[in-house]
C-alpha cells in the first residue's frame, strides 16, 4: 500500500512538472538565457537535497566523472525539453518525450544482455508509427513546426541517454552512491545553466518575478521527487507494473490536461496518433 502512495506523488510530480515546464515556456520565458536560467534555479533546489542525502556515503571517482557527464546531458535535456513545450503542443511533446524510454530498453538488449523479444520489436514499429502519425503536418499547421520538432527531438536523444546512464551506474559495484552521482549531476547542470545564462546579453532576458521564482523551485522540488521517488519504486514495484502505471497513466493524464486545461485541439489523424502512441507505450513495458 506504502509503494501506491509513492506512485501517486510520483505521478502528481511528473504531471506538476510537466504543467509547469508547458506553462513557463508559453508564458513568460522568452529568450535562451530565460531558459537557462529558469533551469538553474530549478537545478538548485535538486542540488541541495540530493547532497543532503549523500552526506552520509563518500563518491568514488567514477560515480563523480560520470555524474559529470550525467550532468552536462541533464541541462540539455531540460532546457530543451522546455524549448520544446514552449514551441509546440503540449500532448504531442509529452508524447514524444516519453517515448525516449525506447533508448534505455534497446540499450538494455546491445549492452546489459536483456532479452529483447520479437513483441517488443513489432510494438516499437507500431509505437514509431504513431508518433509519425501524430507529429505529421496538416492542412491547419497544429502547431507543428521544424523548430520544435528538432528541440523534441533533442530532448528525445538526452532523455533516453539519460535512462541509459542511469542503467550504467546501477549495474555498477558503485550503485549505493547514487544520491552523490546524482548530487555531482545537479550541481554540474546548475553552474552551467548559470555560465551560459550570465553569456546572454541582458537586454535580451527577462526580469523575473516572485512568482516565476516560486514556479521555478516548484519545479525543482518536482524535479528531485520524480528522480528519488521513481528510483526507490523501481525495487518497490514489479517493472511489468510499475513502467506501464508511471509512463502509461503520466502520457494520458497530460492529454486531458493539455484540452482541459491549456485549451489544445488535435486533428483526428493526431488524435490517433496519440492514442495509438500511449497504448504502444503500456504494450511496451508490459512485454
């Protein structure tokens, strides 16, 4: 029952986070240094409670480089995966994004020796189908535009380079330093969303508010609960169970939140791409 309720603040995390990300970047962040700086203040929040839990263990030199590296592909991804909520609709990014966790899965398969079996094979068609369907230009535009297709497909790369280096870590004899791995990541991702805000010139940014503050360590602490919480659920849940919950019920509560919410219309060739997309992504990680 305890493992259910952290699967529901997981979950109300990565909604908020989403929600958040979507609405800052149509909203009030507007330049390249808005958007870095928008991930330092986030990434600052993450830095210090993650330390705070690796006080008690020391980090070893391969933890500390490769959280480096871990670090460096963090800041990128969450910059643009703002840029690409900021450029497009809301559904069809979080579509996308989440179908990253195919990296991770292949990466299983070419480095860790998993099985991969031919029903995920023929689900990965259906699932690279659905997502052709759904981001695919119609006759109205639909918000569809190159921009945003190259920042989700950045976005796309990074995050599933990020569940790959995660998988590394944990298969490593180093494995319990994963709050000082992730600490080391954080803090990396903070100074240089920090270096290259400070690049930009400042007539070009623009001055936050209170508010934006608060949404930014709204975001942060989101940010850290969906890291913590997803990683103690993965030894909690069964991964048939806990994947297709976290990835399945996250992608179909962003649709009606991007209708109900944020007021997005989809065509029906969209909309069943999406369908199509969410279904093949709970096949996914029941197979």
């Amino acid at each position: 029952m305890f493992a259910y309720l952290l699967l529901i603040i997981s979950l109300t995390a990565k909604i908020l986070y989403k929600i958040l990300e979507n609405f800052s970047g149509k909203r009030f962040l507007k330049s390249a240094g808005d958007f870095y700086f928008f991930n330092f203040i986030r990434t600052i929040i993450c830095f210090i409670l993650f330390a705070g839990l690796a006080l008690r263990n020391g980090i070893s030199m391969f933890s500390l480089l490769l959280g480096i590296v871990f670090g460096v592909i963090t800041m990128l991804n969450n910059t643009y995966s703002l840029l690409a909520f900021s450029k497009g609709p809301m559904n069809l990014t979080d579509l996308i994004i989440t179908s990253s966790m195919l990296i991770p899965t292949i990466s299983g398969a070419v480095f860790f020796q998993e099985a991969f079996s031919v029903p995920k094979i023929i689900i990965t068609v259906f699932l690279i189908f659905f997502i052709q369907l759904s981001v695919k230009n119609t006759d109205n535009g639909a918000g569809i535009n190159q921009s945003w297709l190259i920042c989700c497909l950045i976005t796309f790369m990074t995050q599933g380079a990020i569940g790959v280096l995660q998988k590394f870590h944990q298969a490593s004899v180093y494995k319990d330093e994963l709050s000082g791995f992730l600490a080391v990541a954080f803090f990396v991702s903070m100074c240089g969303s920090f270096l290259v805000s400070s690049g930009q010139k400042s007539e070009q940014k623009s001055k936050f508010k209170p508010k934006h503050y608060m949404i930014a360590l709204i975001g942060g602490i989101c940010l850290f609960a969906m890291n913590y919480l997803n990683l103690k659920l993965s030894g909690m849940l069964p991964s048939q169970l806990f994947f297709p919950l976290s990835a399945g019920s996250g992608a179909i509560i962003i649709q009606f939140v991007s209708y109900f919410v944020f007021h997005e219309t989809l065509t029906t060739k969209q909309m069943i791409g999406i369908i199509g997309g969410i279904i093949s992504l709970i096949c996914l990680c029941m197979f």
